[in-house]
C-alpha cells in the first residue's frame, strides 16, 4: 500500500514528492473551478494526508490560481511544500482562451516577467520547480535553458521543467550544459500511450521524471459515457456524436477497466489511475478535485490491491501501435539477445 508521504525522487534531482500530486487548475474562476473555500479544503485534505507537491501556473484562472495556493501556503510550511509553477500557457478570458504572442513566448523576457508576477501573486521568494508550459514552436532551446540557469542562480527557482514539448527539443535541452532538465509533463493515460515510444526512453536515458497529465483520460475512464452516448460526463447529451465516433479500440480499454473495477471494488477511475501509478519513471502523476469528496476518491487509487495479472491485463488491451521505425525495429530485432 502506498501513501501520500511516501516521498520518492523527482528524476534525479534531490528533490523528494508524493506519488500524486495536487493539480491547482481546479482552483481560482470557471465553470469547471472549485470556489474558494472549498480549494481551501481541498489543498489542506491533500497536505493533512501527507500530499507535498504543489503544481500550478500562472494562466490558471488569470493568475487566480496562484493567489489561492499562496494564500493556502501559508496555512502549512513553506519548506515542507515542492512548489511548482509555469509559464507561456494560454491565457483564458471569460472561460474561453486566448493567444497574446508576448504572453506565450518562451524567451528570457517573457519567462523572467512571468516569474516575477507569479511570485508576487504566491508570496514567495521562489518556486521549487518552474515550468516551460507549452512549446511556442520558435523559441531555441538554448535561450530558454540559458534563463532558466540565470534563474537557478538567482536563487528564484530549484529545479526546471517541460511541459507539453516535442521529445527532440527536450533531448537538446538535457545535452546543452545548463541546468538539469528535471521533469517533462505530458499526456499520458490507458488511452493515450504515445509518449512511450520517444519520451519515455529519452526520460530513462537521461534520468528525466515524467509527471503525467491527463490520467483518467480526460474523464473517458471515469466510466460515465457509453458507445452510444449515454452517460453523465461532460461529453453526453449533446456531444453524443463525438462519442460514437471514437475508434472502438477505446471502448474496449474502458471495458477492461470497468471489469477490473469491478473485481477490486474500486471505480474505474481509481484503477485506470492506479494503472499510470504503476508505470516506471513516472514518480508524482498530477490530479484535480473540484471538491474534497472528489480527492479523497481519487486518493483511494494509492491503496488499490490489483495483482500483476490485472495490471497486464490492461497494459495489452491498451498497446498502442508502434509508430515508425519503432514497429519495424521490433520486428527485425525480435530474435536478438537484450
């Protein structure tokens, strides 16, 4: 059984996380937002049962995120919270999102700007791990890992971190000389397994961490959405169309997720979470509560007693298929020694 003060290391950085940590994108203004006096209980659930990694950014909420998990950091111990925060995300105006070239770039500018208001908005001197959001498609790796560095000596941040880049551009950045790149963020879930073909092996080859997003897929796993539209998720009603036209291969991950729920007595949330928890590299996967019951929840995948035979089970229905030259490559050295 696993905890939430079951610190474990961040790559190889010396920084020690719990094994899930607490998304703040539910926290701050939106229709999909906790308010602030249930955020308030949530981010102390987390911390109560042990939780210490904190990840926010400054386009959550318009920067409303940020003021929240200051005002809750302040409850607890600074030093006893791994901080993280990001910069160059999309901006939201009244829910929906918008692009400001200034505000999206990746350059030293921009990154040392966004620091700045987003440690304002904390009410904290530093971050201990602070984010690239999103790739801006421009920007050179070289000046991004150079201001990152000036940053690391400047004391305002400990660690680095990409979010949602090309696996090419993470792996020049690990092999410049700057400052470690500590942790990639992506995507990642029993219906979204492509990182595994580029990312994971440059992770390992580099003792990056990765920090999953999106485990439950978005909500597919949840278990509320049938093939032909019904259900209760955000994509029923509606959006049924968008629901038929997924590839069945899908439907069948989420069956086998339903029936290993089903023999565990867990929902299919918590075991296709439980499922991410099992993967190698992948230290600290991120999750969001809109209200306390919620995290509590999904805090109950860390307990979840599933065997081997169950893990595998839902490794092989969900095996992506290999994109070139991975495929062929396993083909033609399948008869070679490891």
């Amino acid at each position: 059984m696993t905890a939430l003060d079951d610190y474990r290391p961040l790559g190889r950085s010396g920084l020690r996380v719990s094994p899930l940590a607490l998304g703040a994108m539910t926290f701050g203004t939106g229709s999909f937002c906790a308010g602030d006096d249930t955020a308030r209980k949530i981010f102390r659930a987390y911390v109560e049962r042990g939780g210490n990694f904190v990840d926010t950014a400054d386009n959550y909420g318009n920067g409303r995120s940020e003021e929240l998990v200051g005002d809750f950091l302040r409850d607890v111990g600074r030093d006893d919270v791994v901080l993280a925060t990001k910069y160059s995300g999309p901006g939201f105006s009244g829910g929906a999102p918008h692009s400001d070239p200034r505000r999206r770039s990746n350059g030293r500018k921009n990154m040392i700007a966004s620091l700045e208001a987003s440690l304002r908005r904390l009410g904290v001197d530093h971050v201990d791990l602070y984010w690239l959001h999103i790739w801006d498609g421009r920007t050179p790796a070289e000046e991004v890992m150079a201001a990152f560095g000036d940053l690391v000596r400047a004391g305002k941040i400990r660690a680095v971190g990409l979010s949602d880049v090309p696996a090419w551009y993470a792996t020049k950045a690990a092999m410049l000389g700057g400052p470690p790149v500590t942790a990639l963020q992506l995507e990642y879930s029993l219906v979204e397994r492509a990182i595994e073909a580029e990312y994971v092996p440059l992770a390992g080859e580099f003792g990056i961490a990765i920090q999953p997003w999106g485990a439950i897929g978005g909500g597919f796993l949840t278990g509320k959405y049938t093939r032909d539209g019904a259900g209760t998720g955000r994509l029923a009603g509606p959006d049924a169309a968008a629901f038929r036209a997924l590839p069945e291969t899908r439907w069948a991950v989420l069956d086998a997720v339903r029936e290993v729920a089903a023999e565990t007595g867990a929902t299919p949330a918590q075991v296709a979470l439980r499922w991410v928890t099992s993967r190698s590299s992948m230290p600290a996967p991120l999750i969001g509560a809109r209200t306390p019951e919620q995290l509590a929840e999904t805090l109950g995948a860390l307990a979840l007693d599933v065997t081997g035979a169950q893990l595998d089970r839902l490794t092989e229905v969900s095996a992506p298929a290999l994109p070139f030259p991975h495929g062929i490559l396993a083909r033609l050295n399948a008869d070679l020694p490891v």
